[in-house]
C-alpha cells in the first residue's frame, strides 16, 4: 500500500487530465476536492470530498475536511485557477509549497510583468487599464502592434493582437468578454508589448527553492489575430533547453516560488527569449504526457514529490521525442463526420493516441466567436526517434483524418459541407 496520501484540488477533465491522477495515484493514496462526483476519477482514489470550487474559502474547508480523515502528506493542484487556494491549504496544513503570495503574483500576469522588471528578467512591457481610454493611451504608449488580454485568465482566453488604433475598441470588448470571469482574481485587461518570434514554453521542476529546467515544448499557435495552441512538441535532445533554461529558472525564483510544477511560456525574438508567462502548474493539452513520452519523466508523480516535500529523481529515462496535433475544422459549423483512416491506425506503431472531443451532431465554433472548448474536433499525438521525424509523422497520421462540418446547419446560409 501507499505509504503517502496527497490530497489534489480539482483533478480537472478526463482527457487532458487523467494521466496526471493517474500517476499519482500509481505512487500514493490519493483524495481530491472537486466540484461533482467522482465517474472517472473512482478507481483512483480514497475519498473525496464535493464543493464549490469557485469559492476560495470552501475549496480550504473541504481540504481541511479530508485532512481531518486522512494523514496528508502533500497537497497540490495542476488547475490554474485552483493555484491560490491550494496554497493557502498547504500553509494551513503546514505541508510544502510555495506561498500565496507567489501564487498570486502567477496569477495576476500584470503583477508577474512588474516582478520580472524589477528582477530584470526579460519580458514584456505591460500596462493595467479598467476602460477603453486608459488601454488606448496604453497602446500608444508602447506602440503597435499591442497584445490585450485579461489580467488573471488561462488557456488564452480574452488574448488578441491589435495592429492599429482603429482596431482597438474591438480587441478591448474581445478581452473584457473574458475578463474577471468565474476563479478570475481581476477583471483589468493589460495592453502589452507584442512579442514577435517563435513560441515555446519550459518545463520546471522546484524543490525548495531550486530549479531545473527538464524540457522544452515548441509551439505552433494559430487563428490569428487570437493565439490559440493548436500544436506541441517535446524532444529530449532539444538544444533550446540550454538557451531559455536561465531565463526560466529566472523567472521562477524572481517570483518566490519554492515548490512545485512550473510551465514557462516565452517567445524566442531577435532580443533574446522573454517571458510570456510563469503558470505554476503542469502545463495543459497533454504536455506533461509529451514530456513523459520523450524523456521518462512524470511531472504529475515528481509534483507529488515536491508536495511532500521529497527530492524528485529526475535523471531521464527515455530519449525521444513526442508530439500534439490539435484536429479543428476548417469552418464554424455542425460537425457531420470524423475519422482517421483504421487501417493506417492499426499499421504503425507510433501513433500514441487518437481522441476525439466531439460528436456528429455537435456544433464546433471557431473563435472569435467560440474558444478551445468550442472549436476542437480532437488530436493525434504520436512519437518518433527525432522532433523532425515525429512533425513528419503528425503530417502523415493527419492526412489520413477527416473532419466534415456542414456550415448550412450552423447559419442557415447556402453551402456545401466544409471538409
């Protein structure tokens, strides 16, 4: 039997998170706070206790009524919005993490943008504003174009471009839709400087107050002007890690974290990489998976470390790489038809999953007007020997998909299915 109980808060959604309760629970007794019922969840756990985990002070209570039952050796999170409660729960139990205040200052990028100058870790610069004239005075005084997003949101939501001041007005209500929303800490909108250059972000691991950088993921975002992730990849032998690593693990320590999971998100420009943002969790859409394919790291089971304060082993096991593809349709509409060719799925052996997150019959919405949970059909992630021979093998596994939506059905206008 497990020696140690970890409590985690809010083990999130089946697809994008079962593989990270899952290997915690491969190495302890585990118990969760959540929001409904357990389904899935029930073979992985101890016990559980239901609320509300939009209210800060009962997210604490119900962990501190599980604490009650079980002997708590760690206690952690890999939802961002669940960030700041978890540590007050932490501290209130005296068990290892980094503090609220570190938390908060993740959360609120504006506040991370203030840390990281006064640090002076590369980043962007980043103006607060409550109205419309104070974002326009904003952008005219970093220069276009700017990026607007709100102050405490995550997985890019509310985040667009703005290349002009005629275009401002929309970017601003676009980011003041998504803005203060439900586990959001503000409702200000930051107008900041456009980091132009290639995106990727950094996988961390802290133990009491040191940092390794453990891997790269490089990313490819799209539908421009808004910045959604529609692909990812991991490769053990990434020479970038040892060029974004120091300004990561900088970023880290700059903010006071001392414990735990971090996914770091830069841009690579012509001054150097600079900090998009400091997320102090396991990044989403399946990386801390990419990054357990391609080097043998578990970042779920090594955050549970961290939260008994245990030293993790991270001495890689694997040396490969691993890759996402995110399957969107080529238009809003009614999803009619989706499928990947079954006898090339069953001929290779390096296609690693093939999920999908809608059914015929179901609405997919691009953005603007709709977001991740709205636009995405599914994803492939496969493996290969080298990052360039697993991008060659998500282009082939994607050329054997088909996604069909059938536009009439979503407007009422004249047209044929969109393939």
């Amino acid at each position: 039997m497990p020696s140690r109980t970890v409590l985690v808060v809010s083990p999130g959604d089946e697809v994008y998170r079962r593989y990270c309760l899952e290997q915690v629970a491969a190495a302890c007794k585990v118990v969760i706070v959540t929001d409904s019922q357990p389904t899935w969840q029930t073979p992985l756990i101890a016990d559980w206790e239901v609320t509300d985990l939009t209210a800060p002070d009962a997210v604490v209570a119900a962990g501190r009524e599980l604490a009650a039952r079980h002997d708590v050796s760690g206690v952690l999170t890999w939802d961002e919005y669940q960030l700041v409660p978890t540590a007050r729960l932490a501290e209130h139990l005296g068990l290892p993490g980094s503090g609220p205040e570190a938390m908060r200052a993740c959360r609120d990028k504006g506040r991370t943008r203030t840390v990281l100058a006064e640090h002076r870790v590369g980043s962007a610069t980043s103006i607060r504003t409550r109205s419309l004239l104070e974002a326009l005075l904003a952008a005219e005084s970093i220069g276009y174009p700017v990026v607007l997003k709100p102050a405490s949101n995550a997985a890019s939501l509310g985040v667009i471009r703005v290349d002009n001041g005629e275009n401002l007005a929309a970017g601003y209500a676009f980011a003041t839709a998504s803005a203060g929303g439900v586990g959001s800490e503000s409702d200000d909108v930051l107008v900041e400087e456009y980091l132009d250059g290639p995106e990727v972000s950094v996988e961390c691991v802290t133990h009491r107050g040191v940092t390794a950088a453990v891997a790269v993921t490089r990313k490819t975002v799209g539908f421009a002007p808004y910045f959604e992730e529609i692909a990812h990849s991991v490769d053990a032998y990434d020479p970038l890690l040892a060029e974004v690593a120091p300004v990561a693990t900088a970023a880290v320590a700059a903010l006071g974290i001392t414990t735990g999971i971090q996914h770091v998100e830069l841009r690579l420009t012509d001054r150097g990489p600079r900090i998009i943002e400091v997320n102090a969790r396991i990044g989403g859409d399946l990386i801390g998976r990419l990054v357990s394919l391609a080097t043998g790291l578990d970042l779920a089971r090594i955050a549970a470390d961290l939260a008994c304060g245990t030293a993790p082993n991270l001495a890689p096991t694997r040396h490969q790489a691993a890759a996402i593809r995110i399957l969107y349709p080529d238009a809003t509409g009614t999803l009619t038809h989706r499928s990947i060719d079954a006898r090339f799925a069953h001929t290779v052996d390096w296609l690693e999953e093939v999920r999908w997150l809608r059914e015929p019959g179901d609405r997919a919405v691009l953005p603007p007007d709709g977001d991740l949970d709205t636009a995405r059909i599914g994803h492939i992630l496969v493996t290969a020997p080298t990052a360039e021979d697993a991008q060659e093998r998500l282009r082939l596994a994607t050329g054997h998909v088909t996604v069909t939506v059938d536009t009439r059905m979503a407007s009422g206008a004249d047209g044929a299915p969109n393939v």
